[in-house]
C-alpha cells in the first residue's frame, strides 16, 4: 500500500479545504517555524486512531478543530482523510479487493468522532486493523514525530519492547489474546455463575418433588370435593324447581280473585268519568265567561292610553315649535358673521401669493452658487488627505527603526547578560558524585533481592486465602442448610403438636371429663405403635376406643352410670385381661394384631380381646374374594379401613377430626428422632464453621503482615531507584549541560555580531527619514491653511441656502393655511343657510300634526265598552256557581273510586309475596344452574349418582370433610407439578450449558498456549533479525563502532529490550551518556532496522535530523534513499542536504497569520526547467 494523497479541512491550522498528492517515494515539507508543517503529521497520526491528546500537542480533542484567528471565525468540523494505492492487494480483511482505499475521520464540536472507509462508517478498531503489524498505528514506530527519535532510545526496556512487537508483526495476535483472554474471563465468570444456578436448582428440585407430592394429593382430594359439590347443588337445583312449581299456582288463584275485585272497580270509575266529562263542559262555560270580561277590559285600557297619549302628544308638539323657532335665528345669526371673515381672509390670501414667489427666487440664486464652492473644498481636502498620508507613512518607517534600534540594544543587553550568566553556571557546576551512586546501585539490588523474597510469600498467602474463604463459605451454607432443616422439623413438630392437643381438647365431652377429674388420664393411642400404612385400620377397628382412658381399677367406671358421658367414650384397665391367651392364626391368616409393636401385658391383653378374629388383607378385592376363609366372627381389615366380614362389607370414611391421631403420633415421635439428629448435623456444621473462620482469620492477618512489609520494601526499593536515577540524571545534565554552555557562548558571540550591524543600518535609515519628515510637514501645514478657508465659505453658503429654504417654507405654509381657512369658511356658510331652511320646514311639519290631533271620539267608545262589562260580570258569577256544585259531586265519586281501589291492595300484596317467593326459587334454581354449568357438570350423569336417601345435610358434611382434609394439607403448590416439570428440563439444558463451557474454557486455554508459543517463536525470529540489521546499520550512520540489543529477562513474552551503542573510539557502558546527536543516530539505526524487516507501507519522519551535524545528514539522506525503494518517506525537515534528497517538496506557508497553505513543487521537473532556461 502507498500513500497517494492527504486531504485536510479545519484541522488545526489547515482551515481550507486542502489536497495535495504524494505522488514519490522520498517527500519533503519544508517551512519557516510555526506555519503548520507538524500539523500534517499529527493528521496522520490522528486518522489512523490517536485518542490521546496529549500526543496531539492539545489539552482535549477539540483543540484539534480549527479555533479562529484575527480574521476568521473557528471551524465547526475537522475531517482528514488519506487515500492509498492498494493495487498489489496487501491491505488486510476485506479491503483488499478495492484498488484504492481511502481512510477518512471527522469530529464536530460535539464531541462526534466518525471513521470512514471508503465512505463507509467503520470503527476505530476497524481502521487500526488494516494496519496491525505493518508498524503504522497512532503510536508505533512508522511515524517519529519532533522529540520522538530521544524518546525511542530513552525508553525504558517495557516500552521499547513496543516497537519490537509491533515489527514483529504480533500486535495481531496480542489482540487476538486479549479477545481469547476476555472470553475466557467471561466464560469462567458464566461458569461459575452457572454452578451456582445449578446448586441453587438442585435445592429446588428436592423441595419441589415434595412440593409435587403434596399437589397430587391436593388434586385427588379437590375432585372428591367438586364431586360432591356438583351433586349438592343438583340437589339444591331440583328442590328450588320444586319450589317454584308450587308458587306458581298459588300466584294463579290470586290473580283470579283480584280480576272479580278489579272489575268492580272499573264500573266506580265508568260513574266517575261521566261526572268528570260534564265537570269539564262547567269549565269551559266559565273559561268562556272569563275570557269575553278579559278582552272587554283589554279594549277599555287600549282606548284610555289613546286618550292619554293625544294629550301628551300635543303639548310635546308645542314644546318642540317653540325649541326650533329659537335655532332658526342662531343659525341666521352665524352666518352672516362668518360672510365677514369670509371678506378678510380673501384680502390677506393675496398678500401671502407675492411674498411665496420672491422667497423661492432667493432659494434658486443660492443652490446655483453651491456647487463651484463643494468642488473647491473637495480638491483641497484631497490633497490635504493625501500629504497627510506621506507624513503618517514616513512616521510608520521612522517607529519602525527605532523599534530596530531598541530591539537590537535590548538583545545586545540580553546576550551580553547571557554571557554573563553562562560563565557564572559553568564555573559555579559542581562534578557529580560517582561513588555515591555506586554505593546506591548496590543497596537498590539488595532491596529488589529482599522484595521478591517478600512477593513469593506474599503469593502463597493470596492463593491460601481464596481456599479458605471457599472452605468458610461452604461451612456456612452447610450450618444455613442443617440450621434450615432443623428449624422446619421444629415448625412441622409444633404444628403436630398443636394440631394433636387441640383435636384433644374438642368435642362435647371435654367438659364432663374436667367434671369428673379425667382430662389428664392418658389416651389408649398414645400407647400405641404400628407399622408404618395401617394407622387408618386400627382406628377403623376401634372406632371410639382409640381414645379410650386408662384407669388402674374399672369398678370406678359404676360411678359414671348415673351421669353417662355426652358422647362415646371408652373406658379401660389394662390388667383385666391377664389371664387371656393371645389368638392364633386360622387358615393360614394374619392376625391384624402382630402389626402392633406391644411392650406392655397390660396393652398386649387388652389388644387381644379388643381385636381377636380380626385378620389383615392388601386390599378390598382380596378380602371380598378370601372372606369364606374367615373363623365365625372373624373381619378382614385393609390399609384404606374398609371391614370385610362374611356376609358384610363396611367402607370407612373419616367422620370427625379425631381420626388420625395416631398417625400424627407418629408421626410426632418420628420426627422428634429426626429433629435430635439433625440438630447434632447443625451443631457439627457450626464447628466446622467456626474452625474455618478462625483458619481465614489468621491468613488474612499474615497476609496484611506481607503486604505491609512488601509495600514498605517497595517504598524503600522505590526511593532508592528514584535517588539513583536522580543522581544519574544529574550525571546526564552535567554532561549535556557543559557541552550546551559551550555551543550558547558561540551562538552568543555571532548574534552579537549580526545585531551590531542592524543597529548601525537603522541609524543610517532613522536619519534620513527624519529630514523627509519635516519637509511633509511643511508641505501639509500649507495646505491645510487653504482647506480651511474653503470650508468656511462652503458652511457659510449652505447656512443661508438653509435659512432661505426655512422661510420660504413658511411663507408657502401661511399661504395654504389661509386658502384653507376660506373654504371652511364657505363650507360653514352653506350648512348655516341650509340648517336655517330645514328648520323652518320642521315647523311647519309640527303645526300641521297639533292641528290633527283630537280625542272625542275615543271618549264615545270608553262609555260603550264600560256598559258592557258589567254584564259580562254577571254571566261570569252565574257559571262559577254552576262549576262548584259539579266540583262537589266529582269529589263525593272520587272517594267511591278510592275506597274501592284500597280493597284491591291487600289481595296485589299477597301476589306480589308469592312473585318474590317464586322468583327466588327462581333465582336458587338459575345459581345453581349456573353453578353447575361453570363446573361444565354432566347433570344426566349427576341424576344417575342421587340417590333417594341422599340428603343436601350428608353432601354438605362430605364436603366440609374434604375442605378441611384439604385444609390439613396446609399450604400447597399448585403449580409444582408444572415447576417441577420445568425445573427439570431447565437442569437437563443447564447440564448441557455446563459440559459447553468446560468444553469452551478448553479449547479458549489451547487457543492461549498456542497463540503464545506462535508469538513467542516470531518474537525470537524478529529479536535476532533486528539485531542483526542493527548491528550492521549503526556503523554505517557513525562510520564504525558497534551496537546490540539485550534481551532484559528469560521470558520474551514480557521482557523488555535494552539498547547497547558505543560510537567510535566511545566504550561508555550506558545509552544515556551519548550525546543529543549521536542518540539520535541511534535511535534511527534502531528504527531502520526495524523497518527493514517489516517495511511499513509509508513512514513520516518530523525533523529527525535537526540534531545532526552535515556529515551525519548526509549519511542519514543516503540510507533513506537506499530505504525508499521499499518504503514511502514523508518528511519534515529545515536541512538542505535532507531538502536535496526529495523527490517532490512540499511548501507550507502561513500568509495570513493562523492560517497554513500548501505550495507543491517537483524537484525533477524543476530541474529539468532550469536546465532548458540555462540552455536557453
């Protein structure tokens, strides 16, 4: 790949849009000092991925975003981009296809960085890939910027390594590691995190398949239970139907009875409605009545407003005749006042004509002399401008050399004040002491020595404790596990025996016991113990007697037949039945009583008789098919309880909450074992956890001991590495100092020299200058004198253009005011006149209308219309009467009608109760119904399973009994056949997770060692051949000497490299005391070196050869042309040996200040052209 052009815009001083091409293999940028040319470098590094500012010569990312200048406003975006010829195919991944690839990076103001690829967004990971271990990258060693070449050979062995790795071409597969590594951390960390999983799903697992058990049994109860609901409610549906049937035909007869009491009602209200009809006719003769008298009085009013208004009418009239006789003369008054002024005005118009046109003459007069006057003003003041100008120019020179002169005596001052100071430091420099130093390289190697004796320890103390934390953690979670354990066997065993005493301490005859002093007598089952199945068969074979009391003498049970308990109960005395033989076997059967663990005669006695011909079946079947077997008298009994004898079957079912009391008996003593063991696990556990504990304890303390006492002898160690390299900088200084102070004084002496000259030349110039001056002077004095008279007389004739101008405006003004003034007044004339005329046709007008008013005949039909009404007054009482005697008859029916419809109440009450009744029926029917239809019941099937004598008393007590078998489940889970079923599957998948992680960190490890073993053989290849080149490159830059590179430890992975240089005639036993020069050499060699092995595709090089002397760029020149046939160069240089060695050059200037520019220039042709101009 070869660099084919850069292009630049708003990055730093590159403001503009700039491109330029790197057509040749050898480029040089050449420029005065900060006109932008280390810019181009750090373009470079800064689109290849440099993040660090710092390495950017800035604070922040920003400051690499053009800032402004004196004339220019900051950029918003800096972009760069290179573009590169990839013909040959060499760019890495999928790239390489392209011919040309074209590299680009942005950054706005934000804070947004883009990266492109051949105008595609990338990452910055992706740019840095093309060119992992070609040796360019934002930091390696392609691109040597000012200060960087002291800086390689200065390095410490870990950051020289760097560059040695980066020529290996392995920063790939150090990437390629750190990825291994962190997938291998993550997987690790998943690992773990799934062995946690797992353990914690273990736990569940156990807990859920008792969980399970308990939901299985859940389910069998709950569908016994919903059984027995559904026929409940069938029952309950079937007597509400009943229910209902039976109101219906109560509501029937009742309706019935109230349609006779209904009918009679309807002929009370017939009678009704005819007197109500003929109530109606009475109104409306009395509406009528009313409404003649109303339009009677509403006529009589209308005629006495008419009267009133014609009398208000004509004295209004009066009033107004007399109010317009009275504006009529005002009117004719002002007008003739106003024909006066009319008279005046016209006279003095006149007189303001003449004045208007005198006074615009005079304006004329005065703009036609202006003009001559501004020219000559304008002609002197241009001259005055310019001879003002010569002056200021001459005066800019003359500051200009005696800045000159000030500048050269103040640097004379500073240089001969240099001097003094140089010569004072080199005589006052103190020699460095070496014995010293010695002395503290041999104490820095005893402290190292004592600190990695101190590491190895401190190492096994960090891997120790980790395995007792491990170990202190598995106690506790075993002391949670067996303290967790033993707190549920406590919990389950006080619930027993909670549930135990209180089942005890119910039922009615718990009081006649405390009566008689028996509640404390022990229980038969508490005796008791059988195998583990058949508690349920003694219960169903001793019923009551499983609660039996035991007395030592039973003739105290005469006492009792007076005042018999309230329920069964059953007394014993276990030494009554002594004398009894056991039973024996008949047929080959097992008596049920060889299940009972018997200790006791006693016990053993009474259990013979209570439980003689009573023998043990598996299961129902087999009792019903064997029962021929049978002795006279004798039962099979199953697991389940159900009784088989030879002519009966007897099915046990639980009637009361005292059965299975012997089963939790049992299960009491059973778990009081358990909780003792399990107690003395939980006791060990704490043990082990305290012992663990107390081991962690101690580690921890002696693994702060070997910290503290590491970090003391890292101190100490690092306090002596830091004197000692103080003191050998100190050395150096003395060195590089000395030999600076010598170049300074002859630097000095030259200066000295040139500013003498330039203060002597500036003399010269300031003289000259000032006899110039004053003849300007001169010159300007007189014509300033002429441009001053000329502006008198310009202001003079514009002041009294501007005061004609003023008063003829003022007379123009009076003129239109007074023309104004007489048509106003013509116009108030003319309304006076005309407002005159209109009122005496107003006048008239009302004298007409007085005239017509006139009320008689208004007073003709008031008297008519007051006759009138006093008859319809009379007709109104008439009819009034007539309505109130009908009024009083409808009143006297309306009560009949009343009294009627009250009897009709009781009768709609009885029916409305019997609806309610029915409906209710109704309403049970319909819920259980609907009951029934929610559960999705099969009521056919349901019919079939009532029974005639089944009654809702028994179902009811069935499912009491169910809910609360339920209820003694306690809380269950119903969902832990599911979650158990997911767990399970959930551990098969997790299993499988696990074998793949293993099988992951596995091949993640040999991925590790093999990317190790690869780069440790290409470190060792690359290490011997840089070394070689090395060694034969640095005699050729310094004309002889010899130079190596030293491996610093055994392991190349993470050894550093050190660099070994004697110059010629030189045995100096360390880098440092090489001088600034020949560090530089040096350090070339070294990258050269490099280069030949793993040329990079182009490499920049920022004033590497500054320190250089002539003889030394020279030979510096030759190697990098010899190296530019494998190898683009891109450098900064102000040598013009370097200079010559270009191909093209590249010229920064900075015209405008702040911003750079690029001039390019082909020496080839250059050369070329001079020579045909020479031949020319």
């Amino acid at each position: 790949m070869r660099l084919t052009s850069i292009k630049l815009s708003g990055f730093k001083s590159f403001v503009e849009p700039t491109h330029f091409q790197v057509p040749g293999q050898l480029v040089g940028v050449v420029g005065p000092n900060g006109c932008g040319k280390s810019n181009i470098i750090d373009a470079v590094r800064w689109v290849l991925g440099e993040s660090k500012a710092s390495e950017l010569r800035g604070e922040s990312m920003q400051d690499v975003i053009f800032n402004g200048s004196t004339h220019r406003k900051p950029a918003g975006r800096a972009s760069v981009e290179l573009v590169f010829d990839n013909s040959a195919g060499k760019a890495a991944g999928q790239w390489s296809q392209y011919a040309e690839i074209a590299v680009k990076r942005t950054l706005t103001r934000d804070g947004t960085s883009s990266y492109y690829i051949n105008n595609q967004s990338v990452r910055r990971r992706d740019i840095q890939d093309i060119f992992l271990g070609t040796g360019l990258g934002p930091r390696a060693y392609a691109i040597i910027g000012q200060g960087m070449i002291s800086r390689i050979i200065e390095a410490r062995p870990e950051e020289l390594r760097i560059f040695l790795e980066e020529a290996a071409g392995v920063s790939k597969y150090k990437e390629r590691r750190r990825e291994t590594e962190n997938r291998l951390h993550d997987t690790t960390e998943n690992l773990t995190r799934l062995e946690d999983i797992l353990r914690e799903l273990n736990t569940n697992l156990e807990k859920l398949e008792a969980q399970a058990a308990v939901a299985k049994k859940f389910h069998e109860l709950q569908g016994d239970q919903e059984e027995k609901q559904k026929l409940l409610w069938l029952l309950r549906k079937n007597e509400a139907k009943a229910e209902q049937e039976k109101f219906f035909k109560e509501i029937e007869r009742a309706q019935i009875d109230l349609e006779e009491q209904t009918a009679k009602l309807r002929h009370v209200e017939a009678e009704l409605e005819h007197m109500r009809q003929a109530h109606y006719g009475a109104g409306d003769r009395l509406h009528q009545a009313q409404g003649h008298l109303y339009q009677t009085n509403s006529e009589i009013g209308s005629l006495e407003a008419q009267i009133k208004f014609v009398i208000e009418s004509r004295n209004r009239l009066q009033s107004q005749l007399n109010s317009l006789t009275a504006q009529r003369d005002q009117w004719q008054r002002q007008g003739s006042q106003q024909q006066d002024e009319l008279a005046e005005a016209e006279i003095a118009l006149e007189e303001f004509g003449m004045r208007v046109e005198q006074s615009q003459q005079a304006v004329q007069d005065a703009n036609e002399r202006l003009p001559s006057l501004e020219q000559a003003w304008r002609e002197s003041q241009l001259k005055t401008t310019e001879s003002r100008g010569k002056i200021m120019q001459v005066q800019q020179q003359i500051e200009l050399q005696s800045t000159h002169q000030r500048n050269a005596s103040n640097i004379l001052s500073g240089l001969a004040a240099r001097r003094e100071r140089l010569m004072q430091e080199k005589n006052g420099m103190a020699m460095p002491d070496d014995v010293h130093l010695s002395n503290l390289k041999l104490q820095l190697e005893e402290k190292q020595a004592s600190l990695e004796e101190a590491n190895m320890y401190l190492e096994e103390a960090q891997e120790q404790v980790p395995r007792l934390e491990e170990e202190r953690r598995a106690a506790q979670e075993l002391v949670s596990k067996e303290t967790s354990a033993n707190a549920q066997l406590e919990a389950r065993l006080s619930a027993l025996k909670q549930l135990q005493e209180s089942v005890q301490a119910q039922g009615k005859v718990q009081p006649w016991l405390e009566k008689h002093g028996l509640a404390e007598l022990p229980r038969l089952w508490q005796k008791l113990h059988i195998e583990q199945g058949w508690e349920t068969a003694l219960e169903a074979v001793l019923r009551e007697r499983m609660s039996a009391l035991e007395m030592s003498n039973l003739d105290w049970a005469k006492a009792f037949f007076s005042d018999a308990p309230p329920a069964k109960l059953a007394l014993y005395a276990p030494n009554a039945g002594l004398a009894q033989p056991a039973p024996a076997a008949a047929n080959g059967l097992k008596p049920f009583i060889n299940l009972l663990q018997l200790n006791d005669p006693g016990q053993r006695a009474l259990m013979n008789d209570w439980l003689r011909d009573v023998y043990v079946a598996d299961d129902t079947a087999i009792a019903f098919a064997e029962r021929s077997t049978l002795p006279l008298g004798g039962v099979f009994v199953t697991r389940q309880g159900h009784v088989v004898s030879q002519s009966s079957v007897r099915f046990y079912a639980s009637d009361s909450e005292q059965d299975g009391m012997l089963a939790r008996q049992q299960e009491i003593e059973n778990i009081t074992k358990q909780q003792r063991a399990q107690y003395m696990l939980a006791e060990e556990a704490k043990g082990r956890a305290v012992r663990a504990e107390a081991a962690l304890s101690s580690a921890s303390q002696r693994l702060q001991e070997l910290r503290q006492r590491t970090a003391s002898l890292t101190q100490s160690a690092h306090s002596l590495q830091i004197e000692v390299m103080k003191l050998a900088e100190v050395q150096e200084r003395f060195n590089q100092r000395s030999t600076q102070i010598a170049t300074d004084l002859e630097e000095i002496g030259m200066q000295e020299a040139e500013q003498q000259q330039v203060q002597a030349e500036s003399e010269a110039r300031f003289e000259q200058l000032d006899i110039e001056l004053a003849e300007l002077q001169e010159q300007h004095e007189n014509g300033q004198t002429d441009y001053l008279t000329r502006e008198q007389q310009l202001n003079d004739a514009r002041t009294r253009l501007r005061e004609l101008e003023r008063s003829s405006q003022e007379t123009e003004f009076a003129e239109k005011s007074h023309r104004s003034k007489i048509e106003e007044l013509k116009r108030s004339i003319a309304t006076a006149l005309e407002q005159a005329a209109q009122l005496f046709a107003s006048m008239q007008q009302g004298s007409l209308e007085l005239e017509s008013l006139d009320d008689q005949a208004a007073q003709a039909g008031l008297q008519e219309l007051l006759d009138r009404r006093s008859e319809q007054e009379r007709a109104l009482a008439d009819a009034r009467h007539e309505l109130d005697q009908l009024s009083q008859q409808l009143r006297t029916h309306e009560e009949n009608r009343m009294q009627a419809e009250r009897s009709l109440q009781p009768q709609r009450d009885r029916i409305t109760e019997l609806q309610l009744k029915e409906q209710a029926a109704r309403l049970n029917q319909e819920q259980f119904s609907e009951a029934l239809a929610q559960t999705q019941a099969d009521e056919a099937a349901l019919s079939e399973k009532l029974t005639a004598d089944m009654r809702p008393s028994y179902l009811q007590g069935e499912v009491t009994r169910l809910t609360n078998a339920i209820a003694a489940l306690g809380a269950v889970n119903l969902a832990a056949l599911d979650e158990l079923a997911t767990a399970s599957e959930r551990k098969h998948f997790l299993d499988a997770q696990h074998a793949d992680l293993n099988e992951a960190i596995t091949t993640l490890q040999d991925a590790i060692h093999k990317i190790d073993m690869e780069t440790r053989d290409l470190l060792q290849v690359t290490f011997d051949k840089v070394n070689h080149h090395f060694s034969e490159l640095f005699p050729v830059l310094f004309g002889g000497g010899q130079a190596k590179l030293i491996m610093t430890g055994d392991e190349i992975l993470d050894s550093g490299v050190q660099v070994m240089a004697q110059p010629p005639g030189k045995k100096n036993a360390t880098i440092h005391l090489l001088s600034g020069g020949e560090k530089a050499l040096t350090a070339t060699a070294l990258v050269f070196s490099m280069f030949q092995l793993n040329p990079a595709p182009f490499c920049l090089l920022d004033e590497v050869d500054a320190p250089l002397d002539d003889a030394n760029t020279e030979r510096f020149a030759n190697m990098v042309k010899r190296m530019s046939d494998h190898t683009q160069f891109l450098f900064i240089s102000h040598n013009k040996i370097a200079m010559e060695m270009a191909q093209q050059l590249i010229g920064v200037t900075m015209q405008e200040q702040g911003v750079s520019r690029i001039v390019a220039v082909d020496m080839e042709s250059a050369a070329n052209f001079s020579s045909a101009e020479q031949a020319a």
